[in-house]
C-alpha cells in the first residue's frame, strides 16, 4: 500500500536501517542529511513523502530539529536488504508477547529486554534493537519504559492476541496492511485519519462490550462518529473522533470557524466574556460552572484528542476505558447543546 518507492526512498531507508542494524541506533537528522548529501534538509517533509507506516521522525526533547531521530517501523525494515534475521527475532518478540499474556493470571503481563535475551536466546544488541522496534509498533503494548535504568520493559494489552497466530512476517505486514485500510475507510475523509499512526484492531472480549456500549445513551452525535469505530476495536480512533466532533459541534453553534481545540474552547467558554453560556452568570456559582466547563473542553482537546491526532505509538486503551472517553465526550456534546448564544 501507499506510492511506489523511488531510488532515493530506497537510499534513505537502507542508510536508516544500516545504522540500526550494525550500532543498535537510530540515525540523527544531522547525519542523515550531511551523509546523503542529495537530499533536501527538511527530513520531516522527506518522511513524510516516503510514508509514515515506514519511516518516522521523532522531535528531541531538547536540542534543534537536526538532532531529530529518523526511525523505521517494521514496514520500514522490510523493504531493506539483509533485514531477514531481524524480522525473524521480532516475530518470536510477537510470539513471546502473547504466550506472555496468556500465562498471566495475576497482575499486568509484562516482557522485559531481558526476556528477550534468557527466553529467545538473543544478543543483547539483538535484544535493544528489537525493544527499539517494539516502541515504533504501538499498538503491540499498553505502556512501556525505555531509555533510563534497567531494561526496556512493556505492559502488553489483550489485543496482542489478535496477532496470536502470526507466524512470519508476511502474516504481520498483512494484518498492518489490512488495518490501514480499514482505518482509512472508517474516516476516509479526515486528513488526522490519513495521517494518524496505524494500531490492530483489538479482539473480542470474554463480557460483550458492545452491550455496555449500548448502556451509555450517547449523544447522537458522538454515537454517529464512534459506533462502528467501537464495534470494530477501533478503540483510539474511536475516542480521536469522538473529541474532533465535540471541536466541530462548538464551532459550528459559535461560528468562530477561525479557531480550533483548545483556544477555541477558552475563547467561546469564557466566563469573562463568553460567546456560549451555560447560565447566566449571576452568582460566582454559576460562573465556576462556566469556567469548569471551559477548562474541560480545553482539556479535552490538549490531553485527548491531540494526543491521538499526532502522536505515533499512542497507548491503546481497553474497552471500558474507551467507554468512560465517549461518555465524556457524550457529556460536553450535551452541554453545549444546553448552551446559549450570550447577548453581545
């Protein structure tokens, strides 16, 4: 899926990969575009021309854009030559996460670097390099910890079962293929679906979920957007389109087409002068309420739903926790339909 790779893709992506497999590391922007000398000094817009399922540029925490890390998803590795072995270890990580989740009875199942070395037998190069390529499939794990003391550690999440008989790579790659185009199907005509990072569908719970789906009454709007997103174990996106359509339906009774997510909602929720009003604000009551309800909904935008827009390996949540997001959501849409225009 997704263009034909040029030459210069193939370039950038066997230079990537070549660092990775021989020193255990990604390649810094700075290095990438001082040893291809061809290639423009935007990497980001180079990746992004490439594909975000192969190749992915992530910020430093500090530092310029130069330092930025080039990465490569599994997708990435397996368009590079001599990747064979790696894509071979990383199918037995797969194999070793769900034979994990399963064995747990007690507690979050979790798998350390260190596994990988005792139960796989691999190196402890082989071993960093597989936990780095862990990180860039996110929707393998719920949690991880990586970088400081100790191993790389990953709190697994019960739709690792989906890829329960995965049996080779091109079992894998199918199944990322399949999704990403069930994805964009799901929301074909919103660009944050087209550029948002690619997660397995999670499989059936043992208790129904759809039933307590049902339970919730939800807001027909945010039922419209989430329904088959939830049904389908779409769980992020589910949640992602939930909270653009609470942005959309704040927009769309204020008229203020001119901003979006969180200033939107600071701008038409406050209490100073609100162009939506929850009351009438003639008690400091009434006016805490206004503002609470601002303060939400700017919220909702900053810690839910960009999130879910821009980060790549965004931890997928369990099903009754996707519930509790759509209530939510569910709750600010009926607030805002309570809301009244306020007098100018």
């Amino acid at each position: 899926m997704g263009k034909e790779l040029s030459d210069t893709d193939r370039q950038i992506l066997e230079y990537i990969y070549r660092t990775f497999k021989d020193e255990g590391c990604w390649v810094s922007s700075r290095h990438l575009v001082h040893d291809l000398q061809a290639l423009d000094s935007d990497v980001y817009e180079i990746a992004k021309e490439i594909g975000w399922w192969l190749v992915r540029v992530e910020d430093p925490d500090s530092g310029s854009k130069e330092d930025a890390l080039a990465k490569l998803t599994i997708e990435g590795v397996a368009t590079c030559e001599g990747s064979e072995q790696d894509l071979l270890d990383f199918v037995s990580v797969l194999q070793l996460f769900v034979r994990t989740y399963r064995a747990t009875r007690d507690g979050v199942p979790q798998v350390t670097a260190d596994d990988f070395i005792h139960e796989l037998n691999l190196s402890e190069l082989q071993a960093r390099k597989m936990a780095m390529l862990v990180l860039e499939e996110g929707g393998l794990y719920r949690s991880a910890s990586y970088g400081g003391e100790g191993p790389a550690r990953f709190e697994l999440v019960r739709k690792i079962l989906h890829f329960e008989k995965v049996d080779s790579i091109e079992d894998y790659l199918e199944i990322c293929e399949r999704d990403r185009a069930l994805r964009l199907s799901a929301s074909s005509d919103s660009p944050v679906a087209r550029a948002a990072p690619i997660t397995e569908p999670s499989p059936p719970l043992e208790c129904d979920p759809m039933a307590a789906y049902e339970t919730l009454h939800l807001h027909p709007a945010i039922r419209r957007e989430t329904e088959e997103l939830f049904r389908s174990g779409f769980y992020n996106q589910a949640i992602l389109e939930a909270f653009k359509r609470v942005n959309e339906l704040v927009k769309a009774k204020s008229g203020r087409d001119d901003l979006d997510g969180k200033s939107l909602m600071g701008t038409v929720f406050s209490e100073k002068k609100p162009i939506l009003r929850f009351n009438l604000q003639t008690s400091t009551s009434a006016r805490d309420e206004q503002e609470g309800f601002k303060l939400m909904a700017m919220g909702a935008m900053v810690g839910i739903r960009n999130p879910r827009a821009h980060e790549t390996k965004w931890p997928e949540p369990e099903p009754l926790e996707t519930l509790e997001y759509l209530a939510f959501a569910s709750l600010l849409a009926r607030q805002i339909d309570k809301a009244e225009k306020a007098k100018v």
